[in-house]
C-alpha cells in the first residue's frame, strides 16, 4: 500500500512538473506544444477514470483520475490564465473540454464496431459511462470558470490577500467545488455517494497541500521575469472579456482623445488665420497715379489723396511725419540747429 501512494505522488509530481514546464516555454516555442500536453493528459484522465483505478489509504479513497491527471490540468489552466489571460484560457478550457468529450465517444464507438465483428467487447478498452462522463465534462468547465473568477475575487485590493494565500484558496476551492459537483452529478443517490465524497474532500485537500508549493513556486518565478506580470483583471473576465473590451475602450478613447486635441490645434489655426486675414487687405492690380501731386484715381472716378485710398482699401493708418530733406528745405532754421 505504501508503494501506491509512493507511486501516486511521483506520478501527480511528475506530471506537475511537466505542465509547468511545458508553459514556461511557450515564449520559446510558442503554446502548441503546451495545449497538446493538456489534450493528451485530458484523453489519459478520460481513460483512467472509466477504468475505475483508485488507491485506498486509511479509509481514503485516492481516485487516479482526478488525484493525478485532473490536478495537473487544474494547474495548468490556472497558470495559463494568470499570465497570458483570458484568451488563452478558453482555448485550454475548450481543449480540455472537447477531449474529454472526445475520448468516451471514441471507446463507445470501438466497442459498437468490436460487437458488430465479433460479438465481445474490447477488453482492455474501457466502457464509458454516460452518467460519469457527463458529469466529469460539466464539472470541468465550471472548475475552470470558477478558477478564473476565485483568482480574481481573493486578489482585490479590498480583500489584499498576499500571493501565497490567494493561489492556496483559488486552488483548494476548484478542487472541493470539483469534488462537490462531481460527486453529487456522478455517484448521487448510489449507496457509495455520502463515502465518496468525504473521501474525496480529505484527498483533495491532501493534493492541494502538496501541489501548492510547486505552483505558488513557479508564480514566483515567472512574475520575477522581464516581461511578465500577474495582471488584476476583473472577476467576470473569463466569461464576458471584460478586459479585452477594457483595453479597447481604453486604447479607443486615448485615439478619441487623440483626435479632440487636433481638431482643438486645428480650430485654434483657423481663428488665427481668420483673424490673420482681417487685419490685412491686399492692395492689387494698376493703380493710376497722378505723376505731380501722386493722387490716385479709385474705380469710380474719382481722385483721392493717396493716404485716403490706402485708409480705405487696406487697415493701415498714418501718421503724419516729416523727412530730413523736407524739413531741410520748409524749416531750414530749425533743421540746421
């Protein structure tokens, strides 16, 4: 029994490590690989659990299922949502939903064709249950839900609850709100139900103990690195991307903004230009001039002194003066002194 539980706990821890690792590199070589690390480990979890493998330790019941490959998933989505946001995560919580429905279909499908050739089932496929897959695909996606918006909701400012408490509590409430509902949606009103599921909840707090050190410690060490941050997102984000739609409302209003700046820089041109060409009128065309007293003759006719026609056709103003050869020859005793 001791070998089980020894083999139980290399497996989950193996299988940790190789999640997390999977998604520190998805800068590297970008997230494919690591989304098909979750598919891959969502069709084995599918496979075990219609296989009923379970450890039994002290009156606890250790499902492998769930203990080992569902915890790394919950891992795995947990840190895809913390630094790469939501987006990302719908994709892994699609990925994980669709193997799982997937993989039941397939054996189903395999054990139609195996009675249609030879009349026996597959033996070494395991028969899905209906009730249990149902309950398991359900339950996933209201984990992975719930997991985004626990993260958020322990990390308001209000509540200020450091990094170590908030990834413990998002962590071990997915796991008993699992626990809960798949429990009650798969095993409800069976004699086993009421054992099941408190089993079930001392394991899972036992795998949340020894899972968070490794999670909280890759927290820890990639919000550390250059680049990257762990965001405070609102607590809907995962379900209506309210953040997505921040952003660009934001990224709209600072063009918005952007936009009312110019055209307040456009206006203020304007009303100088308009104030520009108020002020000044452009005297064009021939002028006809007397050559002796230098009166000009105006569109109608008549003559003007050259001071009245600029007055009047232009904004400028005189002031009357005198220059020194004028003033040498009308005031000749005033100019010599």
């Amino acid at each position: 029994m001791g070998n089980e539980v020894l083999i139980l706990f290399v497996e989950a821890m193996t299988l940790y490590f190789l999640v997390l690792w999977a998604h520190s590199l998805r800068h590297r070589f970008g997230p494919v690989h690591f989304y098909a690390l979750i598919g891959g480990i969502t069709a084995v979890m599918s496979w075990v659990t219609d296989a009923g493998l379970q450890v039994h330790v002290a009156g606890i019941t250790f499902v492998v299922g769930s203990t080992v490959f569902y915890t790394s998933l919950l891992l795995g989505v947990f840190v895809v949502y913390v630094f790469d946001g939501p987006r990302a995560t719908r994709i892994a919580i699609t990925t994980v939903a669709g193997v799982s429905i997937m993989v039941p279909l397939i054996a189903a499908t395999l054990h139609f064709q195996a009675g249609l050739i030879n009349g026996a089932p597959i033996s070494h496929v395991p028969m899905p249950s209906l009730r249990i897959n149902t309950a398991s695909v359900i339950t996933t996606l209201v984990d992975l839900v719930f997991l985004a918006m626990a993260w958020e909701y322990f990390g308001k400012a209000t509540r200020g609850a450091h990094l170590w408490l908030r990834a413990f509590l998002t962590l071990l409430g997915v796991m008993w709100l699992d626990v809960l509902l798949f429990a009650t949606g798969a095993f409800a009103g069976t004699p086993e139900y009421l054992s099941i599921m408190k089993g079930t909840f001392v394991s899972r707090f036992i795998v949340s103990v020894f899972a968070f050190p490794l999670l909280y410690g890759y927290l820890v060490l990639q919000s550390r690195k250059k680049g990257i941050r762990i965001e405070n997102r609102p607590v809907l984000a995962i379900l209506r991307q309210v953040a997505e739609i921040e952003a660009k409302l934001s990224l709209a209003q600072q063009e918005i903004e952007a936009r009312k700046a110019a055209e307040r820089e456009r206006d203020q041109v304007i009303r100088e230009l308009k104030k520009t060409l108020s002020e000044v009128k452009t005297l064009r065309g021939f002028l006809p001039i007397c050559s002796n007293c230098k009166k000009i003759r105006d569109d109608k006719g008549y003559w003007n002194r050259i001071e009245a026609y600029i007055q009047e056709h232009s904004e400028a103003q005189f002031s009357h003066s005198i220059c020194p050869e004028c003033a040498k020859k009308l005031y000749p005793e005033f100019y010599d002194e």
